[in-house]
C-alpha cells in the first residue's frame, strides 16, 4: 500500500494538474484513478461499472476530501482509506443517482460556482482525464517494487497453468483455470483468452469456447493487483504442434523486440506503431499490425495507450509496457519496464522456451512455444 511520501508525491500532481486545467478542484471516481492515486486501495463494488462508490476530491490549494453515501462511508473510512486523512462528506444513498451531487458536494467546501475538473462525464465539469493518465504513467519507485512482484507471480503463474495442460482440455476450463491461479495470488482477471487450433488461427480476441484444443493452444491473461495491471500470453503445443508454428512465433517474436528496443524515453506513439509496421515487413508479414493493435503502455489500466498512427502520446522516464504482436495463429505479450534507459522484463516465466533479442546492453527474452 502507499508510503505517505507517495502519497503526498501524487496528491502534487493532482493539484499540479488542477492548475494547469484551470480548475480549483478535480473528482476522481474511476477505478483505475483512485487506485492509482491511493496506491491500491479500491472503490470498487461493482465490477460492472467504470467508477466506483466513492469519489475522492483533490482541491488545488491540496486539501482532499472522500465523497460517499452513508452505506460506503464507514467502511471507507474504517478500512480502504485509513490513514490517508481524507476529510469525509456523506449523503444519503438515495441521493447516488444524481449526476450532480458530487459537483454540489464538492463546491460545497470548495465554494460555490468554482470551476471543477473530473475524470468521468459530469454536468459542469472539464474532462481531465488525458491528463490524469499522463500523471499516472510515471511510476513511482514503491510501484516499480510493486510491479515486479506482481509481475513475477504472474510469469511463474500462467506457466504452471501452460505445462499443466493436456490435448483435448476444454477451453473454458482452461480459462477458470487461470482465473483461479489468479485469485489465489490476490489478483483479478481481468481478461481472459484460451484459444486452440482453428480458433486461434482465425480470431484475434479468442474468448474462450466449447472447444477441445488438440494441437496448439493460446493463454492469455490481464491480472490487477493493487490497482497495477501486467499482460502475458503463452502459447503450447502438442504433437509438433502446426508445421508453421515455429516460424510463425519466430517473426512475432521478432516485432516483439523491434518494439522493445525502440521504446525509449520520448519516443512517441506514432514512431513506434511505425517501428510494428516496418518490422512486419522485415519478417515477410507486411500489413499484420493492420489486423490487431500492437500494445503500448500499460498501467492502472490495460492499455493506458495503444501504438497508433495519429497518436503522439510518447514514453516516460519509468513507465511499463505490453506489446502484444501477433501472426495469424500465435502471439507474443509480455510486460516490460523501461526505467530511463534500461529495459527490464517483468512476467517471464522461469524455464519457458525463450527466443533471444536485443543485445548485449538491452537483452530481451520473447516467450517462445511450450512443447508438450
């Protein structure tokens, strides 16, 4: 959980941010926001929904404030946000309906009128949420910490469930599989996919299905804890698996760490979507990044930013990221921090088939094809 120094460090960017919008405060309701902002602590009841029950207002003198109705209150401030002083304002839950309650609630000690930011659709409110994620992307060394070892977990977790496997196991079960492999390491799945065979070859997204693999089969998982999210694929083989396998995974592979090595500080989004494009090429796939997003950074959500031709998002000093190329019938994902300009992987899987890249000051390990 949060140091008070990171704490403090991100409540000044907030503030940061309320100045530079023109705002004399900002809601923050999202999941992945008040995650990052109290480093893990949660405001999530529902699954279903973007935003949570609570929403924290950070003014920009650095006053900060909880937002809750009477139900949620209590446990908020008896567990979720103990000792992080954040002054409580509670309303009755009939009142949660109301998209202009917190804008009340929050000018309420603000005063009356004030300009406010938010990072969800309110009336009489400036979208900050852009912002925000620039905020979010530079890692702070407690969430670097935090980060490897979920990372860590998450590499040894998803390969014992891989070399678990047999010809002829159901999709789904593969997939609760990995969801309870998951849990049992305090994270949520947030996404899901088992992929075999023809399915793999044809769907980019394989949801799993009723479906019994017998040659090749795809895992691929997004795992939160504490907020951070890693994403990982592992893809296995049985019987030798399809005759092209190999050299399919070998030319994913090798977009992967085109990829990687480019993913400097100060690149931007555009540059490195070209980088997928012309590495493409090089392996004889012209035009694939064209039938799936390539990745890009990763945080408080799955994709903070995805690699696109228009996008001028670029990389921070510390940031993580999951580039995830594919070939019609394998992929390659894993997730990466990049800490100025040092390369270090986070989700591999000690023992895993592994295709060498990079050189010898930025080695980059692709996970390869497990072989049954």
């Amino acid at each position: 959980m949060a140091s008070a120094d990171e704490h403090s460090e991100k409540l000044e960017r907030v503030a940061r941010l309320a100045h530079s919008a023109g705002v004399q405060g900002i809601l923050l309701a999202g999941h992945h926001n008040v995650a990052w902002l109290t480093s893990g602590r949660g405001n999530r009841i529902d699954g279903s929904r973007e935003t949570g029950t609570a929403r924290l207002l950070v003014a920009a003198d650095g006053r900060r404030f909880v937002l809750a109705n009477a139900i949620e209150m209590p446990r908020l401030l008896g567990e979720e946000l103990t000792g992080l002083d954040y002054e409580p304002i509670e309303y009755p839950w009939t009142e949660d309906q109301d998209p202009s309650r917190a804008v009340r609630a929050a000018r309420s000690v603000l005063g009356d009128g004030v300009p406010l930011g938010a990072d969800w659709p309110l009336p009489d409110t400036t979208g900050v949420e852009p912002a925000l994620a620039r905020a979010r992307g530079l890692l702070t060394y407690g969430e670097i910490a935090r980060y490897r070892a979920l990372g860590r977990e998450a590499g040894v977790m998803l390969g014992g469930v891989a070399r678990s496997l047999t010809p002829g196991d159901d999709e789904r079960d593969i997939a609760r599989r990995i969801m309870d492999g998951a849990v049992a390491m305090r994270a949520r799945p947030i996404v899901t996919l088992v992929g075999s065979d023809e399915r793999l070859r044809r769907y980019r997204h394989p949801v799993p299905k009723a479906a019994k693999w017998k040659s090749v089969v795809m895992l691929a998982l997004c795992a939160e804890r504490d907020g951070l999210i890693v994403s990982l694929s592992r893809v296995v083989a049985a019987g030798g698996g399809p005759p092209d396998l190999e050299a399919r995974t070998q030319a994913t592979a090798s977009v992967f760490g085109r990829l990687l090595e480019a993913t400097r500080p100060g690149a931007t989004a555009a540059h490195l979507y070209g980088v997928a494009a012309d590495a493409y090429a090089a392996a004889g796939f012209p035009g694939e990044e064209l039938k799936h997003h390539q990745g890009g950074a990763i945080g408080y959500r799955a994709r903070e930013w995805v690699a696109h031709p228009k996008s001028q998002e670029t990389v921070q000093a510390r940031q993580a990221f999951s580039w995830n190329p594919t070939i019609a019938g394998t992929k390659v994902e894993d997730t990466a921090l990049v800490v100025d300009d040092r390369l270090e992987m986070l989700t591999t899987t000690p023992e895993w088939p592994a295709i060498a890249l990079g050189d010898e000051s930025r080695p980059i390990l692709a996970s390869g094809v497990w072989r049954l």
